[in-house]
C-alpha cells in the first residue's frame, strides 16, 4: 500500500538574476536602432515580437526609466532633423508636406506604441507620465509646430486658401487643409495645449466678422434688398458646406455659423425690411411678391429675433391699409357693405402672405390678428358696417347661392366678427337689421338666416343667440296666428257677422315677445279709421285666444298696400298699387279728403314724429315717385306752413310700385340747405 502512493519531490526555487546597467543599455541600443529603420521607413525588416520581448525585460527589470528617456531623445531628435526640412520648404508646397510629415509621424508612432506596450501598461501609469503616442504628439507640436518657420506660415496659408474660396478662386485640394485642421485638433486634445484654438480658431473667427461685415456693407449699398436676401442666403450655405468639408468641430461651426448670421442678418435686419422699393415694408403692397418675401423670411429665421421686424412690418402694412378703409368710409367714399369688402379682401390677400411667406408661422398668423382688431376697433363702425353688409347679404346678396356658397360667404362674415372686440355692438346692430328683414319679408331666405344664426351661436354660445331664436320663434307663431285668424274671418263672413257697410281691410299681423325685439320707444300715430276698426278686430280676438296678454301696436313699422288712382279723366284713368311704410299710408289716405295740405296739418291729422314724418314726406315728393308736389322750392321743408298736394300726373310703368324711404341724413342736409 506504501509503495503505491506518489512521491513529490520539491525543488528549490530559481535564482532571479537581474539585468545589469551594460546588458540593458545594450537592449536600449537595439530598440533605438528598431525606432530607427521605422523612421527610415525599413520597418518590415524587424522582428516586432522580439522587439516588444526586449522592451519588456528592460522595464520588467526596473530600467524602465532609461527606456522612458531614451525613446523621448530618440523621437526628439528625429523631429529636429524633420523641422530642419520643413524650414526650408517654399510656401508653395508647405501645406502637402507638413501634411504628409504628420501622416508619417502618425504611423511611426503607431509602431513605436505597440513595441512599447508593456510600458504603456505599467511604468506609465505608475511614474505618471505620458502615454508614448501621447509623448510623441506633444514633442511633435513643441519641436515641429511651434518651430518659428512653421506656425506662422501654415496658419497663414490656412487663412489665406479659406479667404480665395471665400472671393470665388480656384484653391488647393480640400484635403490638404482638412489634414492640416484635424493635426491642430489632435495635438491640442493629446497635451490639452489649445493649440487648434489659440493657431487658428480664433484668427478664423475673427477674419471671418471683418469679411462679412465689410462685404455686406458694400453690396447692400450696392444691389435690392431682394438680391441681398439670395447672396446672404448662398453665403450662409457656402460656410455651412465648407465646415462640413473640412471636418471642423461642433465648437468651431456654432460660432462661425452666430458670426455669418450676425453680420449678414442680424447687423442688417432693419435696413433689409425699410429699403425703398425693395425692402419687406415695399414688398407688402404688392401681392405677387410672395416668394421674395419666403425667401427673406427663411433668412431672418435663422436669428430668430430678427423676424419680429417682418412681423412689425406686416403689422404696420394692415394697419396702415385699414385706416385708409376707415378714412374712404368717414368721407362717404364707400358704403358699409363696400367697406366690409374692403376688410375681407385685405383678410384674403394678408392671410396668403401669412400661410406663404411666413409659412404659417403662428405669431405671424397672431400679429395679423391683433393689427386687424386695432384698426377695426377703434369705434363702433366696424360693427355697424358689418351687421349692414351681413343684412344687404341676407336681402340680396345670396339670393340663388348653393348652400356650400351660403356657408362660405358667412364664413367671411364670421371671420371679421371675430376681429370685433364688443360683440354685443354688432348683435345691436344685427337685431335691428334682423327685425326689419323679417318684419318686411325681406330674407333671401330663412335657411340663411338660420344659418347665419347658428355660425354666430357656434362664436358665441347660445346665450348670445337666444333673443335671435326668440324672434325667429314669433315670426312662426305670428304665420301660425295669422292662418287661423284668416279662417276666424272667413268664417265670420260666411256666417253673415261682419259689420260695416263696405269690405272690411284685412290685416297681417305679427306679434313680438317685447324682450326678444329691439326696443322702440315711439309713440303710436293716428290710424284711419278702417284701419284702426281692423286693428281692433285683431286684438279682440287675440286676447280672447291669450288671456293675460297685453298688445302695444308699433305703428313706426309695418308696411301698407294702398290702390291709388291718378289721372284727370274717366278715359285718362291709371291705377296702380302703391306699397308704403304705415306712415306713409297714414299721410296719403290724408289727401282722400283733400288735395292740399299743409306740414303743420298732416302733422295735426297723423301724430306722427316730426322728424319721421319729414323724412316720409320728402320720399312722396321725389323725382322718380312724386306722388306729392311739394309747394315750397329746395329739398327740404323749411316750415309747418310748407304746403303738399296730390299729384295726379303722375306717371310709372309698373303696376306695383314701391315707394323707398330716403335715408335720414338726406332729411337732414336738405333741412339744413333749406
């Protein structure tokens, strides 16, 4: 059992025999022969599997310090000999060679590195000194790149090849420069010396403000602001493509694309939007300039505070545009309706410049918001213009529209309603309007005025519509009303209950909900007679059907259809149906009794308001309806002794003929001419 089991036999342990000084400066002196035939470019003669070996045992047996030293006086003295030639060479070719010097010295120091590796590993680290590819850019940069025949050429050559690109010159090939710049960055970044920053950014930089700032002075005198606009454009693009080229880092292309924008946008900002004839401002008042004003705004767009002045500028143009609409409109040069047009067209043609030009940035799209609300807002005219187009709209204007054309035609209207900043004027207005449409049957359509309804309530909400449903609602119960007392009265007839010796006058009547309605504070003129019994009729009726209920008639509204006769003879006889206002029937009917009556006697006999009836009397008296002759000269009335008599000659091709109002301010210049 003994002899079965294993004998181990322990050997003593090796004597360790150190390198000696004479063995390692041997070993030193092969590996600087090595560093040797690879700057003499012999390098696929050596063995680098024995050369690492050697670098190994050198610092394995602590003479990493002499091996340290030794490559750093091997590399500098290669480097000496290297600027030596560099000195010497022409300015013509100094960019290739120091390139190809660099790309050499890049490799040499590849090769040196990996021999070298076990140093990197552990002498370095722990003696803190320079890793080898390291050391060898930074005796590159202090031997090769500060030499004084180096620096101050190349950095010129650099500045002196971007200057002919930048005049348009044919210049050396890209590479050589980029080469050349990332040299810069990598000794700057393998000892942090800055040398990319302090030899050439910072000049670049600086020569770059003093180009543009020179040469945007020159050719902004010299060419349109829209030239400018394509140059600065081209030049912005130009410097972008050459960073790019030539590999320049983030912390170069930054300030050099804040420099280029600064000198040729932001220094000229201004000028560019004021230029006489060329500039934004001008631009604007012709439509056919879009893409020249995209153009300037896709410049302005890279500083982004310079766009506020394209903004101002198109600010100050609809402003400026509005106040001329509103000065046409005081003067009497256009009519509500027609300055309506006028502030929908200027909507058009600014909302295109917006969407194009501007590409539909949305504080271009605010600013021309606020510059319509300021000039239309400056009093209550816009509200009253508009509620008087909506109403010539509603009478005339969308009469045989599709209901596609009704709806974008509100649309419009919509669109200025809500540039109005008190909406509760225009509803003012728009009742007023609204009231004498339905009351005289005047809508092109109820469709349309429901529609138009529903666009306002969809604005603002059904509180702001609920007195335009309230009056649309009479109108229905008033069609309603007026069809059973049709009835009641046929009814009557046939059972034999009229009174009266002649045909009684029928009446439609439509009943108001006095809250829904605008109010009017007038009192009631006297009726004749026939009417007021038929008015009496209708109440009657009415309240025996309502109970409770109490009616107010308004005798300033309503419209009347009188057959009237004119003529002097049985064979010279003309008939025709005259269709009047309540106050103009009150005043014919007047001259049944007689032919001449006085201002002061009609006043006496109606009751009605002096200045309502003035104004119905005059349109009795026109040139194209003077169904009464005036007896004083002039348009106006100058007296209550002014004397009117029936005309009998007078003469209209129509069978029906409506008799208009003329407007209030016509009673009152012909009261003040007279």
């Amino acid at each position: 059992m003994a002899d079965s089991k294993k004998r181990f036999n322990i050997k003593p342990f090796r004597t360790h025999t150190p390198m000696d000084r004479t063995v390692a400066s041997q070993t030193w002196d092969a590996l600087a022969n090595a560093i040797d035939e690879i700057y003499n470019r012999n390098a696929s003669q050596l063995s680098f599997e024995e050369l690492y070996r050697n670098a190994y045992y050198l610092v394995l047996h602590k003479h990493g310090t002499l091996l340290y030293e030794g490559v750093s006086e091997k590399l500098s003295s290669h480097l000496l000999e290297t600027v030596k030639r560099l000195a010497e060479v022409p300015d013509s070719s100094l960019l290739e060679e120091i390139a190809s010097t660099w790309s050499e010295h890049q490799i040499t120091m590849i090769m040196v590195r990996d021999i070298l590796m076990y140093m990197d590993r552990t002498y370095v680290p722990q003696q803190r000194r320079r890793p080898v590819y390291e050391l060898g850019l930074h005796l590159f940069r202090i031997t090769v790149w500060e030499h004084p025949r180096v620096q101050p050429r190349v950095t010129d050559l650099l500045m002196s090849a971007i200057a002919s690109e930048r005049a348009g010159l044919l210049t050396d090939d890209r590479s050589l420069l980029k080469a050349v710049l990332g040299m810069l960055l990598e000794l700057g970044q393998a000892d942090a010396s800055s040398v990319y920053e302090k030899d050439f950014e910072q000049l670049f930089l600086s020569t770059t403000a003093e180009f543009y700032k020179q040469e945007s002075l020159g050719y902004l005198s010299q060419n349109t602001a829209t030239d400018y606009v394509a140059k600065a454009a081209k030049r912005l693009e130009e410097e972008r493509e050459r960073a790019n080229a030539l590999a320049l880092p983030s912390s170069t292309e930054g300030p050099l694309q804040n420099i280029v924008e600064t000198e040729l946008i932001e220094k000229h900002a201004r000028t560019l939007v004021d230029m006489e004839n060329s500039g934004f401002a001008a631009l604007l008042k012709d439509e056919t300039k879009l893409e020249e004003m995209r153009s300037m705004y896709d410049l302005f767009v890279r500083v982004p505070a310079s766009v506020d002045n394209l903004r101002e500028a198109l600010a100050d143009r609809i402003k400026a545009d509005g106040k001329v609409l509103i000065s046409d409109q005081e003067k009497g040069n256009s009519d509500p309706p027609s300055f309506v047009r006028g502030v929908l067209s200027m909507r058009e043609r600014y909302d295109k410049i917006v969407t194009v030009s501007f590409r539909g940035e949305k504080k271009a799209k605010k600013r021309m918001r606020e510059s319509f609300e300021d000039f239309l807002n400056t009093d209550a005219r816009a509200a009253s213009c508009l509620a008087v187009y909506v109403d010539e709209l509603l009478r005339v204007g969308l009469r045989g529209a599709t209901e596609e054309q009704t709806t974008e035609e509100l649309q419009k209207v919509i669109i200025v309603f809500r540039y109005l900043s008190d909406k509760d004027v225009f509803e003012s207005f728009y009742k007023q309007h609204l009231a004498k449409r339905l009351l005289g049957g005047r809508s092109v359509s109820d469709d349309a005025e429901r529609a138009m309804a529903s666009q306002l309530k969809a604005e603002c909400g059904y509180q702001f519509t609920s007195k335009l449903e309230g009056m649309f609602n009479d109108m229905r119960i008033s069609r309603d009303m007026q069809d059973t007392y049709r009835a009641y009265r046929r009814n009557q007839e046939s059972q034999g209950e009229s009174t009266g010796g002649g045909k009684q006058i029928d009446i439609e009547v439509d009943v108001l909900t006095n809250g829904y309605w605008p109010s009017q504070n007038v009192p009631p003129c006297t009726l004749p007679q026939s009417v007021q019994e038929a008015i009496d009729r209708y109440s009657k009726y009415y309240l025996e059907k309502h109970t409770g209920r109490k009616l107010s008639w308004q005798t300033s509204a309503g419209a009347a259809e009188l057959k009237a006769t004119f003529g002097t003879g049985p064979d010279k006889f003309r008939r025709h149906e005259l269709l009047v206002s309540t106050y103009q029937m009150c005043i014919l009917l007047l001259f049944n009794e007689k032919d001449t009556l006085t201002l002061g006697q009609i006043r006496a006999e109606t009751h009605i308001p002096d200045q309502e009836l003035r104004r119905h009397l005059i349109s009795l008296c026109t040139p194209k309806h003077r169904i009464l002759k005036k007896g004083s000269k002039g348009k106006g009335i100058s007296s209550d002794d002014d004397t009117f008599t029936f005309n009998p000659d007078y003469t209209s091709k129509l069978k029906r003929v409506r008799i208009p109002l003329v407007k209030e301010t016509m009673v009152t210049r012909s009261n003040e001419a007279s």
